[in-house]
C-alpha cells in the first residue's frame, strides 16, 4: 500500500525541519479546549531490549535499530475533556443518529468504574477503534492529520535519547516520580501531567493508563519490521500493540521496551451482541496519546489510512 509509506516518508530537508517543528498548542475549534504536541526531532534509536534487562520478554528482540522521521506528540494522554467533545459532538452527520460509523455509541455503563470523568483524568476504556476515529474527528475539526503513534514512534518517544530500562535509568527506585503503578497508584488512574516528564517534556508515558499504538501485534516484530518507520498494518481486531503499562501494573510492565497485546477478554463482560466494537468493559486501564506526522498526506490518503482502522 503506496500511500501508507507516504504517510511516514519524510522529503524536507534538515533546515525545513529546524523551522518548521516547533512544540504548538491545538485548540479545538469552538470550544477553550486546548493541548500541548511536543515537537519530536527525527533520529535513530535502538528498540528493543538488551537480553541482560530483568524483566525482559521474548517479544522484545532482536534490538535493531529503526530511523524515524520527525513528529509532534501529544504531552499527555488525551483527556475526558477533550474526549467528550468528540463523542459530543453533534456537527458531523453521523452524530445525529449515533450511527456507531464514525462516531462512538453511548456507554451502558460508568467505564470510569467511579475514578473520575473530569477533565483533567485521562479518557479510558475505549478500542482501538474508538481511539482510531477520536483521531479522525480531530482530523474533521482542526484540519491536521492526526493518528495514534506506531510503537516504534512511541518506544523512541519514551525513551527520549536513553538507552536505559526507564527514561530516567535502569533503577525502578524512581519511577514513583515519573509515572502510576501498582505501587502508588492506590488502584486509580489519575490527572495528567501530575509526575515529572521525561527529558523531552512528555508526561505519564509511565503507567496512569496503557497507551495503544496503532500497530498489529506481532511477536517476530522486530525481525520483520523496516529499518525506517515501520509500521503493522491492521490484520484483525486483536491483538494490537499496547505501551507504557498502567496504574495496575507492576514496575516491570512500564519499561520502555516492554510489549503488550490487547485481547477479546478486555471486553469480556460487555453484555451486548455483538460486542461493541467502541467500549471495553474490562479495559479500564487502557487509553491512548495522539501524533502528528511533519509530512501531512493528502485528503484522500488520510480518508484511506482512517479507513482501514474502521473495524
């Protein structure tokens, strides 16, 4: 697929870079809503993890070294205030009819599971699907191409220019400092932005909430993955790429190298038949961070590539 590589190539010069990546905040048009994207340098890392690094798994090799072009990331995970007016939204002619195309279907129960709907908690329990099209109808309002990260964009981001298990360094004695885990999160997800950031100014890319990337999960991922911008185009509805552990999570879960595959069981107490394909039931522990590509494709590219995750 031609223009999936074109969403991730990168023809501007290193000068064009310098001028034009710069860290923005995006309003949302018609509402006070606002978010930071921290500009991300384009650059070369090592994925992966040493098969020295305790706690490593299987899936986390071969190290290899992946090129990436330059892009912004959200600094924090996208958040019930900026969520409930996508899925609020009544501009789009689908939202009229809540037709669950392009527009998520009301929840038939409290998926916060009472820790909080505010604006400042990060939005959780949604799909794949349902983050995949938040990014599309943020696409509709600002006019910017916006996606979930790919695991590779997403590992080089955490890391920050480390090499080490955490941002920080390979001793877990810091990491109440940086993110919420099983052992300072009191079994609740909490604001953003309230721990320290990594060295490239990105919060909670630790624990709070696990974060989806857009890639299918393959365990032989890093022997079949291209060298520059790689990415797994969709095969099926599970199990896709999930990062940076949660506040359920044990230390181990939030390395930066560390790989987790969604599964059927996230939903596994939904009620409804079919399933829905918005809403985990089970999943509260899951959320998810947008990108923007310094490239943008054209319309009709971007309307192919949201296409594809519409399942």
């Amino acid at each position: 697929m031609k223009f999936i590589l074109f969403l991730f190539s990168l023809a501007l010069s290193g000068a064009t870079i310098a001028q034009d990546l710069k860290t923005y905040n995006q309003t949302i048009p018609g509402t006070d809503v606002t978010f930071k994207m921290v500009a991300i340098p384009a650059g070369k890392f090592i994925i992966g993890s040493a098969i020295t690094e305790r706690g490593r798994n299987e899936d986390e090799g071969p190290q290899k070294e992946i090129t990436l072009s330059a892009f912004w990331m959200g600094e924090h995970e996208v958040t019930f205030a900026e969520w409930d007016l996508y899925f609020k939204d009544n501009a789009l002619p689908q939202s009229k009819t809540i037709d669950g195309v392009t527009r998520a279907t009301p929840q038939y129960i409290d998926l916060t599971w009472g820790m909080g709907r505010d604006g400042k908690h990060p939005t959780n329990s949604m799909s794949h699907t349902g983050a995949m099209m938040y990014c599309k109808w943020l696409y509709t309002k600002t006019g910017f191409f916006y996606r979930l990260p790919t695991e590779a964009e997403w590992e080089y981001a955490c890391r920050a220019g480390s090499e080490t298990v955490y941002p920080f360094g390979n001793d877990a004695a810091s990491l109440r400092e940086y993110g919420y885990f099983k052992d300072n999160s009191n079994g609740k997800f909490h604001h953003v932005k309230q721990l320290k950031p990594n060295a490239w100014g990105l919060y909670d890319m630790l624990g709070n909430l696990s974060e989806w990337t857009i890639d299918q999960y393959d365990v032989t991922y890093y022997t079949k993955a291209a060298d520059r911008n790689p990415i797994t185009i969709p095969a099926s509805k599970h199990p896709k790429t999930v990062k940076g552990g949660s506040y359920l999570d044990d230390a181990s879960e939030l390395r930066c190298a560390n790989r987790i595959a969604s599964h059927s069981n996230w939903n596994i107490r939904d009620p409804q038949i079919p399933k829905s394909k918005w809403w985990l039931t089970d999943g509260m522990f899951v959320g998810f961070r947008v990108v923007r590509p310094l490239v943008q494709p054209s319309k009709e590219e971007i309307e192919k590539f949201y296409n594809l995750y519409l399942k």
